[in-house]
C-alpha cells in the first residue's frame, strides 16, 4: 500500500506486498493502474501529510492488519478517525511532520543593506518570526551589495537579503564567479523611486537630462535596469549621454546634498530621506514605469538549501511569514516602528511610515497618497527572471545565447515559495510565467529574443 493511501479504509492494507511497488492489493490491480496511468493523489500536500502519520498510527495500533480491517468494517471509517483523534494528537503530529526533521543548524547569520526592501528579513528577527520557527538568526547590517555578495559566498553569511538580479548574475558567473545560487522569495514589489536634487525642480523632462550623473545602488540591479530602460524610452542614451555609477544606498542622499550626483534611481528609504533633508524631490516611482516589479530577494546558495534543508525551510518559512504580515497595510505603521532603529535603517520613524502607508511628502509641494508605493509579495515569477536576463543582454553584461527558462526555474524557486504562502495564508499563483507591460511595452516571457531585439537604443554588440 502507499504511505498516503487511506488507512481508514478497510479494504486496503497497510503492509507492503501485495504487489511488486508495494502501493497494491494485489499484483493485478497494479497493471491496471499503469494500464490507465492514473495515479491515485490526495487534495493537497497536507492531507499526504495526514495520511503518511494517520497511516503509522493505525499500524501502531494494529500490527494484525486483518484486526484493523475488522474494526473498521464494524464501526466505519468517519467514527474510527474520531475516536482515533481522542487519543492521539493527529493534527499536532501531521504539523510536525510536514515541518520536517530537525534543523541542522539553528544560529544563523543573514546579511541586509538598511532600506525598507528588506523589511520582511529584518522584521523577521525583532517581531519573533525567526524564534517562532527555532532559529535564532543575526541580522547583520552590511555596507553593500559587493560586501554582501562575498560574504555570502564566503560563508561567512549563511544567506542574504540581495537585489534579484544578484541571484542569476552569481549563477551564470557574472561579475563574480559562477556559483549556483539561488531566490527562494521576492521580498518587494515596487517600493522604488528615481529622485533629483532639488535644484533641478524645473528639469522634468528626461529629455532634458543630457550630461546628468546618476547613482544606482548596483550594476546587477533592478534600479540599473529600470533607470537604463527609462532614460532609453525618453531617446537618452545611458552608455553615452549619462553617466551611471554604483553608490551603497545608505551614500545617496548625501552625495546629492554635496553636489556629486544630480539624482539616483533607488530604494527607499533614500527617496524619502532626500525629500525629508530638503536636498531632492521624487521625480516619480517605479511603480509608475513598471507596476508590480521585483527589487529585492531572500537568496541563498543551492549548497545551504542542500546541505541544510531543514534550516532552509525554516528560515524561508520565517520569511514569508513575515512578507504575509507585512503585505496587510494595517501592520505598517508598528513595521516602520520595528525597523526605525540604528541596527537596522537608523531612520526616523516618520520617514518609514511616509514610505510604508504610501503618503507621503513629494519634496514639491504636495502630498501623494499612494498605497502601492510599496509592497510585499515573496512569489519569485520565472517571468521577472527572464526579463532581466534580457536587460542583462540588452546592456552588455551577457553575451550570446541565453537559457532564460532554464536558468529561471533553476535560480527562482517558485515551487518552494508558493507551498509555504499557503501555509502563511497568501494565495500563490498557478503558474511562474505572466506577461506584464513595462512603460506600456508588453513582455511576453516566452519570445525573449523578440522583446530584447525591439529596442532601438542598446549596447552595441
């Protein structure tokens, strides 16, 4: 019999042998079963879960298959479950089952950069997500995404939060060496903004930006990948007409109040803090160029995931707990409070709730209610993956030819991602592809060569 076949039911054994997998009465209804290519499935993973500690229960009870089968043919299935139930925590045993085996390790060490894209992994540690599932995890505050980077893939950081271009450019060994890595969760979606030094107020047109110098936080980012595209549809060039540089975000804001920088596409709370300090303004979020858009990841190398899977999936479960928690606007306000501190964004509270509840001064004026300014939603759609891996070609960090779905479903877990939404109450997708519409261009993530191939302005081969 299988392990998660019914062990109520009265005509099933619970020992194996009856045929040649073990999952039969008898060697004859196995052939039919393959003859029809049916196997029998339950609804869900966590009635498997049932099965397999209902199943063992019942076996502990009756070593003589035929005295179980005799008590359940007396007195039905429905009243053995309930009576079963009495005596026997099976709810509890199946939750722990489905937790698997013990954690491998339990102290752990996760490096961030301090801006609210990684709320959900620092949340996790003072608002007790990490102690619910039995870690005690050190959030550790790191200068930047090179830092983070090699400390990750030294070991010294048993995971990380990263940009989710990070991921697939350490996999395929770009601007590092190739070591397969992985994006188990999105941690935000939006949440970025490109903001100018307030002395060119009047300069709203990017036509106008000719000569600009701008900062984004990495080569391998979202916010390079948003501010290229951008400047590219406006007809200026970013390889030529521009300049673009790598700044550590917590360096933003002030290398526009000296001067060095007329603006940046970044993460907040940078965008905030340069409309707080009185040195720039929002020109407009990235929500507005592409709504819905991936910035930052939980990552981790496939090693740790093989190596621990225990940990691992205590630690992902933790975090998309916290995403869930995160994602309802109600929790924002006791989130920016969590996170304001100096070893996590040193920020003002204010600052992150203006971010977080998405009203918020635009250092023009006026006040901008928005609630999609950011949000939280951890599902890793191979689709996201494949776009930037064209925008990765599209500027010159890749050559040649490209396995963009393969190198998606390799470094995006999504199957991992969406059991544990459901276990956190969030509804994942049924499926990892999606097309989407970037500054009203539609991605179809099936025809990349297409999409990539369509743009006028791009590094020459």
């Amino acid at each position: 019999m299988s392990t998660f076949d019914n062990p109520f039911d009265p005509n099933r054994r619970l020992r194996s042998g009856g045929c040649s997998c073990g999952r039969h009465i008898s060697e004859a209804e196995h052939q039919a079963d393959l003859q029809l290519q049916v196997q029998p499935s339950l609804d869900s993973e966590e009635k498997r879960y049932e099965g397999v500690v209902a199943s063992a229960v019942m076996r502990a009870m009756f070593p003589q298959d035929a005295a179980r089968r005799a008590f359940l043919k007396s007195v039905g299935a429905a009243t053995a479950a309930a009576a079963l139930s009495q005596f026997f925590p099976l709810k509890t045993a199946t939750e722990a089952f489905a937790q698997g085996g013990p954690l491998e390790k339990k102290d752990l060490k996760v490096g961030f950069i301090p801006i609210t894209c990684a709320t959900p992994i620092i949340m996790a540690a003072p608002m007790g997500f990490y102690s619910k599932n039995g870690l005690n995890v050190e959030v550790i505050k790191t200068a930047g995404w090179a830092v983070v980077r090699d400390k990750t893939i030294n070991k010294e950081y048993d995971a990380a939060h990263m940009l989710s271009p990070m991921p697939l450019a350490i996999t395929m060994g770009v601007g590092s060496n190739a070591l397969p890595y992985t994006m188990p969760a999105v941690e935000n979606i939006n949440g970025q903004a490109i903001t100018l030094s307030i002395k060119h107020k009047d300069k709203r047109d990017p036509k106008t930006w000719k000569g600009f110098k701008f900062a984004v936080p990495f080569d391998y980012s979202m916010h390079n990948y948003l501010l290229r595209y951008y400047l590219a549809e406006h007809g200026i060039d970013p390889d030529t007409d521009v300049q673009i540089r790598a700044v550590p975000p917590p360096e933003m804001v002030a290398n526009l109040r000296a001067d060095n920088i007329d603006g940046y596409l970044g993460p907040d709370p940078m965008n905030q803090r340069a409309v707080y300090d009185g040195v720039g303004f929002i020109h407009i979020l990235t929500k507005d160029i592409w709504e819905g858009h991936p910035c930052c990841a939980f990552a981790a190398s496939q090693e740790f995931i093989s190596t621990m899977p225990n940990t691992y999936g205590a630690l992902l479960r933790s975090i998309i707990q916290a995403t869930a928690f995160a994602h309802k606007a109600e929790n924002r306000k006791q989130i920016a409070e969590a996170i304001a501190p100096a070893n996590y964004l040193n920020q003002p509270a204010i600052v992150l709730e203006q971010i977080l509840t998405g009203t918020f001064a635009d250092g023009l004026g006026n006040v901008v209610k928005q609630p999609n300014r950011v949000d939280f939603d951890p599902f890793p759609w191979h689709s996201f993956a494949i776009w930037i891996m064209t925008q990765m070609k599209r500027w010159g960090q890749v050559k040649g030819d490209i396995d963009y779905a393969g190198i998606a479903s390799k470094v995006y877990l999504a199957t991992d991602a969406a059991k544990l939404m459901k276990e956190a109450g969030l509804t994942p997708p049924t499926t990892t592809t999606k097309s989407f519409a970037v500054m009203g261009k539609t991605f179809d993530p099936a025809k990349p060569e297409d999409y990539l191939a369509s743009f006028k302005i791009k590094k020459a081969s």
